[in-house]
C-alpha cells in the first residue's frame, strides 16, 4: 500500500468545522453517518453536535446509538450528560446499565457505579459478566474491601466465579485492596488462567512486605503455568525488584528482557528498577542505549535522578529536552521542578514553568504543585499564592498541594493560616490535607491544633489508616509526646518501615538513643527489613552513645543492604565517626571517589574537625569545598567560624566575615553569633560589640557570646552594664548567661557585685547554680583572698565539688602563698584527677614561693614517680603570607614556638 495513501489515526478525530460540513449534507437520510463519527470527536463542542442532529433529525435511538453517546461522553468525564441520555432512555437494556456504570468507572465516580448497580438490582435487571467486571473495578476504586466481598458473593450465586475475566478481576481488586489471600483463593480455583491473570498476581505479590514471593510466581507462571511473560508482567515485577533493593535481581531481570524483544516500555522500566535500587548509573546507561526514547523514557530517567538526589543531572536532562524539541511531559515537569528547587534555582525553575505553560500541562494538580513548591523554596511566595488562585476550580486537592507546598518549603505558618482559610470556606479536610498540614504543626510544636486534628481523624475514621496514623506519630514524636505517639504506633494494624523509621528517629532527635536502638531491634523481630531511613536514625543514636563498636556493626548491616550509596545514609556515618572520636575512619568516608557527597557532607566533616579539636584540617576542609565548586551555606558558615575563632586566625576569621556579606548571610543571627565570638577570641573586642551593636535581630546566644567576649577581655564593669542591659530588655537569661558574667567578675575582681548576681540566680531567676558557677565563685573569692568565705560556700554546695572547684581554690592559693589549703585542695584533685600533673605543678610553685623548697622537691618527685610528665606549654603567631626579607625571620615565623627551656622546666 502506498504510505501516502494511509491517514494517520489522528486525523481522523473530527473537529467542529469537519463536523459542520458532514452534517450539512442531508442529515434526515443518514443519521447512521453520526454514529460512525461519535467516538472520533476532539472535543465536547462536536460531540454536542452531533448529539443535536440526532434529536433535530428523529433519529430513533437504539441501544447503539445510546451505548456511542453514553461512552462518548464518559471520555469527557461528563458523567451527568451521559447520565442524562441513560434517564432519557425508556426501558434500557443490560448493555445501557452497562455503558453508565463503566462511564462513571472511567470518571473515577466509584461510589456512584456501585450505587448504579444497586438501583439495576432494585430494577430487576440481571446483570451479566461484564456488569460484574465494571462494578469490581469500582470496588478496587473505592478500595472497599467489604463492598468487594458482597459483589464477590453475588458472583458466586450467578455460577460467573470460573469466567476468566471476572476471575481476574477479583485477583485484581483483591490484591489492590490488600488481601492476597482471598486473591490467591480465587486464582487457584480458576479453571483456565491467562497472562492477565497472573499479571494481576504477580502485581499485587510486588507490594507486599516479601517482594520475593513475586519472583516465586514469575518462574511458576513459566514453568507450572506454562505461560509466556509478557511486557506487563515485568513491569509488574519492578516494584518487588525496587522494594528488595538488590542488583543481583536488577540483573537477572535485565538479563530475561536483553534475551527478548520487548518494547520501549519494559526499558523505561529498567530504568525505574535500577534508579530505586540506587544504581542511577546503570539506568543512565539503559538510557543512552535506547533506540526510540519516548516522553516516558525521559521523565523516567528525570524521575529516576530525582529518586537519587542528582538534581544537577534532571537540570541537565532539562536542558537536552528543550535542545531537541523534545515534549516535557508530567512526569518531566514534576522531577524538573523538584530539581530547581532543591538547588534554588529560581531562573531554572521559571523556564521549566514556561514550558509547562507551552505544553498545556501547568493547569495539571500535581505539576502545579511542584511549581508552587518550587517557587516557595526560592522565597517567591507571592507567586505561589498568584499560581494558586489561578488554578481553575480550587477544590480539596488543589488546598492539600498549596498547603504541602508551604509546609515542604520552610513557611509552616503560611501552611497553617491557608489550612484556617480552607476551612473558613467550609472545605472538610480530608486525609492528603492532613498529611499536609500535620508536618505544619511539629515544625511550630503546635500540639493543640495537633490534637484537634487528631480528634478530626478519629471522627472520620481514619486516624488507623497508614499514612494518617505515621504523619500523627511524627507530630506527637516532634512535639516530644511521645506516650501519644506509642499509642498511636501500637493501634496501626499494618506497620510499614517508615511508621517504625518516625519512631526511631524521633528518639534520636530528643537524644533518647536507648529508646531507638529499642526501636529498631523491634522493627527487625517484626519481620520487616530496615531502609535507609531507619539507618539514619539509628547511627546518630550511636553516636550519641559513644558506641564506635556498635556504630561499626550498624555501619556492616547498611553495607550488607546496599544503602552505603546514600547520600544521607554517607552523611550520618560521617558525623557518628567523628562524635565518637574515630577521625581517620571519618575522613575515608568522605574522601571515597565513588560516593557522591553534597554540602551536607562537607558541613558535617567541617564540625567534625572542630569535634576532634582539628580547627586547621576544618578550614582546609572549607577551602576545598570551594576548590569543587560546592556552595558553602549558611550551616557551613557557622561551622567554620569557631575553627577561625579557635586559632585566633583573625585573617580567616574577617575573610569569612566577607564572604558572609557577599552572600547575603550578614542578616542572619546565627552567623552575627558567630562573628562576635569569633572576634572576641581574636582579640577584637571592639569589632564583637559593632556586630552586636548592628544585629537586626538579637537572642539569647547573642547576649551570651557578647557577656563571654568582656568575661575573657576581662571587662567586668561592660559585663556587669550589659547583664542589667539584657535583664531590662526581657531576655531571657540561662546558666551560661551567668557564668560569663561571673567570670568576668572574678576576673575583674568585682567581688560585691558578682555575690548579687550569684545570690539573684535563685532568688530572682529561679535558677539553680551548677559546679561552673560554684567555681567562679570559689575563684573569685579566693582570688580576694577570702579563704574562710570560700571554704564556707564549698562546705555549703549541695552537690559534691569537682575538680573545677577544687582546681579554683588551688589556684586562689597559689596566689596568695597559701600552702596548709593548698595540700587540702590538692589531696581532692588527685582523687578526682589522678592523671593531671598541673596539680603537683601548682602546689609545688605555692611551696616555692614560700621558700619551702624541700617540699617543693618532693612534690615534684612524687609527681615524676607516678609516671606523670608536664605538658610544655606552646603558642603561635599569625604572620603575612608573603614573608619578610630575612630569611633567618622567616625561618623563625615558620616554626611553633614552643615556650620551654631548660631554666623554666627546672625552676619549681
């Protein structure tokens, strides 16, 4: 045939111009012509009217004709015009009760297809095989597994159990609604099974908690069932192969489909199986290879990066689509915006919004969505709410995605006031709304609106619902309520991996890590395998236990499950080496080439140099960051600072200062915290009240670190002004408040003014002293030589003196030559510090000076015969990069200059 000859079946659809001219041609004497062009109508517009012309034209309507206009206009979704011709009917046949029931299945109006069944019962119309196969894809719909089990019986009393398409339809609904059992009663009893029969089982078995029993029915489909698979049946096969997570299967799937001819559907299914079992590479690769990629193999691939956390990668993809002409499709729009997103990438983001202008698919809900989420977490929050009026016909959908929108992009009061909104306009929420606003209310430990939700659940009988009963344990448990949110776990019948992931990690973040490694030994007996978010939740628990024996082991079980991938999964054993102490093991984490780090990774290796008192390697550290083109973030910029503040590298410290300024971070309260501290320690006290001074926003840290800075510079007057300055200002003050302005008392010998302050921390602030404060006062008494006051408040604590306080009292001795409360002092701190040799250091210096030198021998000759060494004391100096002119001056900048000599080491 020759080709030109052949129209494509797109052409054929009929618009209302082709439709005009057809119908002008004598309608009365072929109103048979209508029918034939019914089903090819492009829009509403012509199917009305042909639907006009058969009235106009006394067409006498059969129940043909009533069957093209009722599935005609179910396409449309226009359940209440096809329903209008269904009433219009007298007398309708099985088939016309048939064709609206399957209209309002299509529509997705479930409940009233099943109540169409019921009024053709009540009618005494039979139903036939096809009625049932309808009605159970209503049952599916509705996932009523009560409704299903009546239809089933119905089934049954009709003798259509062994018909093989509603056979299947059963396993279908029954494995859609969860109840594999029943499911695989049904498919045992068919007498005759074809691929869509076991299609349907092995698609159900995927989702279950044991993936495996879906390849067990594979093989026996070929091998008992002597069934050829088909391209359904293994994409049916990729969720169980995604959920096990194991290439070894990826590979043997992959295998069966390059030995056969399979379409470019079962290839964007590889794609989806090895991107969800972390081999994103792999599927790059299947990508690649593919001849014909279609619209679905590209929003695979984006889906599939996404998946992984390679937002650069989707933005790449973006980027070769639009090259060439290639349409963006849902899914495309979806991974494309969640990748501009996630990377701020507010340009990015407004050109894929553009093009999902261009292809019609921005007025979609869930493109929308990802829009608004978006452009909410790059700050445009004017244009979310402009998208979001826009949307045409705002119904409960369209609320739940703005509302997820704001909660998943930082602004839970936004989420929250759009929820009280919602509800002003008399909107019920439903269970997606409460998913979305859940989150909302523990981000702003909103525990009443919390339980009023909860209440709502209860009411609308879905608070044991899976979704419903995990986001409710997650706000109890972020709210700290966790005897609410254990009630909640234990009355979910079917616990899935991330209702018991909540719970771990919510112990975790409370630092209760007996609790979740309780957690997470129970989610093991219970039969369900651990994902990559259960382990990162119980490798911080770790390192909160200071476990490196048992972070260890937990590290060997994320290995044996392939999550030593993931980005986040990297990321917590990184930061559980470096909490407990196991630097090197840390760094060889991060340095691994084959897995990917993110700023995440280089923050948490940063804070784990300053951990391990590294602050050189965490500066090296934050320069390399920039060498790999990563961009340092706010939680960098905090991270980093305490390691200039550390060495008293004051050139570090004021280019981190710029660096602030230049990327915005100037306004922020965390890092103008940092900045004072960070000068304080440089010896610029003047440069820490500017910052304090310019901060638009202050806080109690902020207070604190300016209290401290005058504490070490020994400012007690600016000290003292600045405490009664933050008491009139209604700034809360805690424990550290105190303890900087007390020290800087002692310091500056302010000793009447640091009793008030001492004595107003119960009376007045209702706070109780701890040993740190207990120690500035012994310090600064003793400093003033009141040894009988001293010995009365340590003679008076409530809680047993610590080597602080006694190592205060040594000190004060030293001092003022006190030798008898000397030895009393030093008798406590060998007993509480047996390996410090300062002590001997110290009594042995108080003999000295009172020319006590026999005994300052045999001080330090009881220190030597313990075993106990001095540690030489050591400083450095901060010099210009370039050098100077004399070498022999260089030479000596260059070294550490270690302050020991013979003289020194010698002398007692």
């Amino acid at each position: 045939m020759d080709k030109r000859c052949v129209r494509p079946f797109h052409t054929l659809l009929r618009t209302g111009s082709e439709i005009s001219s057809l119908l002008s041609n004598n309608p009365k004497n072929y109103p048979h012509q209508y029918l034939s062009i019914l089903s090819s109508c492009k829009d509403l517009k012509s199917l009305l009217q042909i639907h006009g012309r058969l009235i106009v034209s006394g067409f006498k309507q059969d129940n043909s004709s009533i069957t093209h206009l009722i599935n005609s206009y179910s396409l449309f979704k226009k359940c209440e015009l096809a329903r209008f011709v269904f009433d219009s009917t007298p007398n309708p046949s099985v088939i016309i009760w048939n064709s609206m029931i399957k209209a309002y299945t299509r529509s997705n109006k479930f409940k009233e297809a099943l109540n169409m069944y019921r009024y053709m019962l009540e009618k005494s119309i039979e139903p036939d095989k096809y009625t049932f196969t309808f009605v159970l894809k209503a049952c599916t719909g509705i996932s009523d597994l009560q409704e299903g089990v009546s239809i089933h019986r119905e089934i049954v009393s009709r003798e259509l159990e062994c018909d093989v398409f509603i056979g299947t339809g059963l396993v279908d609904m029954y494995c859609k609604i969860g109840d594999l059992d029943r499911a695989r009663e049904v498919f045992d009893r068919m007498p005759k099974k074809d691929v869509v029969a076991w299609n349907a089982m092995i698609a159900g078995l995927s989702q279950t908690s044991d993936p495996r029993e879906a390849f067990r029915f594979f093989r026996s489909m070929q091998l008992g069932g002597g069934m050829e698979p088909n391209s359904v049946s293994l994409l049916n096969l990729v969720p169980a192969v995604s959920k096990l997570l194991d290439i070894k299967s990826c590979k043997s799937v992959h295998g069966y489909v390059f030995r056969r001819d399979f379409s470019c559907a079962v290839s964007n299914g590889l794609i989806d199986m090895y991107s969800k079992c972390g081999h994103v590479e792999i599927a790059r690769r299947i990508f690649d290879r593919m001849w014909g990629r279609d619209e679905v193999s590209w929003g695979t691939m984006m889906a599939g990066y996404a998946h992984n956390g390679c937002f650069c990668d989707i933005l790449e993809l973006v980027d070769h689509l639009k090259r060439e002409n290639i349409k963006m499709n849902k899914v495309s729009a979806v991974s494309a915006s969640l990748a501009a997103a996630e990377m701020r990438d507010l340009e990015k983001g407004k050109d894929i919004h553009d093009q999902a202008i261009q292809q019609r698919i921005d007025d979609d809900i869930l493109v929308a969505t990802n829009l608004m989420t978006m452009y909410a977490k790059c700050g445009e929050l004017v244009k979310v709410k402009q998208l979001f009026e826009g949307l045409q016909g705002r119904d409960l959908v369209a609320w739940s995605a703005v509302i997820a929108a704001f909660a998943q992009s930082g602004y839970p009061e936004e989420a929250l006031s759009l929820f009280r909104h919602m509800q002003n306009e008399n909107m019920k929420p439903n269970k997606v709304t409460l998913l979305s606003v859940l989150p909302a209310c523990a981000e702003l430990l909103s525990v009443k609106l919390g339980k009023s939700l909860h209440c709502y659940a209860v009411k609308a009988d879905i608070d044991s619902d899976i979704s419903t009963g995990t986001a409710l344990v997650s706000m109890y448990a972020k709210c700290e309520f966790f005897a609410s949110a254990l009630i909640i776990f234990n009355r979910i019948p079917c616990k899935d991996v991330v209702t018991w992931n909540t719970l771990i990690n919510g112990y975790a973040q409370i630092g209760d890590p007996y609790n979740a490694m309780y957690m997470f030994s129970q989610l093991r007996l219970s039969g369900l395998h651990p994902d990559s978010g259960t382990m990162v939740g119980v490798v911080p628990a770790c390192a909160l236990l200071d476990d490196l024996d048992r972070g260890t082991c937990i590290h060997g079980q994320i290995i044996k499950y392939g999550f030593e991938s993931d980005c986040h999964v990297k990321n917590a054993l990184i930061d559980m080496y470096a909490k407990c102490g196991s630097l090197p093991s840390a760094e060889f984490l991060f340095n691994k080439t084959e897995l990917t780090k993110d700023e995440v990774s280089w923050n948490v290796m940063i804070a784990g140099c300053m951990q391990n008192g590294n602050a050189k390697e965490a500066i090296s550290i934050f320069h390399r960051m920039k060498l790999e083109t990563f961009q340092p973030n706010l939680v960098t910029i905090v991270s980093v600072l305490p390691a200039a503040a550390y060495l008293a590298a004051l050139k570090e410290g004021m280019a981190l200062h710029a660096y602030t300024v230049q990327m915005g971070f100037w306004s922020n309260t965390f890092v103008g915290n940092s900045l004072i501290d960070m000068y304080a320690k440089c010896g610029h006290l003047d440069y820490s009240e500017r910052i304090f001074n310019e901060m638009e926003y202050t806080d109690m840290v902020s207070w604190n670190a300016m209290l401290s800075g005058y504490a070490m510079h020994a400012h007690g007057d600016r000290a003292v002004a600045l405490f009664s300055l933050m008491q009139e200002n209604h700034v809360k003050v805690n424990h550290v408040s105190f303890v900087s302005v007390l020290s800087a008392c002692r310091h500056a010998g302010l000793i009447e003014e640091g009793k008030k302050i001492f004595n107003s921390m119960r009376e007045k602030h209702h706070l109780e002293p701890n040993l740190e404060h207990y120690a500035c006062m012994v310090d600064m008494l003793g400093r003033a030589g009141l040894f009988d006051e001293t010995l009365d408040l340590i003679m008076t604590m409530p809680v047993e003196p610590d080597a602080g306080v006694w190592g205060a009292l040594l000190g004060a001795c030293r001092m003022h030559s006190n030798a008898k409360l000397g030895e009393v002092a030093l008798d406590h701190l060998v007993k509480l510090e047996p390996g410090n040799p300062a002590h001997y250091v110290v009594l042995s210096s108080i003999y000295a000076q009172s020319n006590r030198w026999c005994d300052a021998g045999n001080t330090r000759l009881k220190m030597n015969e313990t075993g106990l060494t001095r540690t030489p004391g050591c400083s450095w100096v901060e010099f210009w990069k370039g050098g100077f002119e004399d070498e022999s001056l260089n030479m000596w900048c260059n070294r550490q200059i270690i302050c020991m000599d013979s003289t020194h080491l010698e002398s007692p």
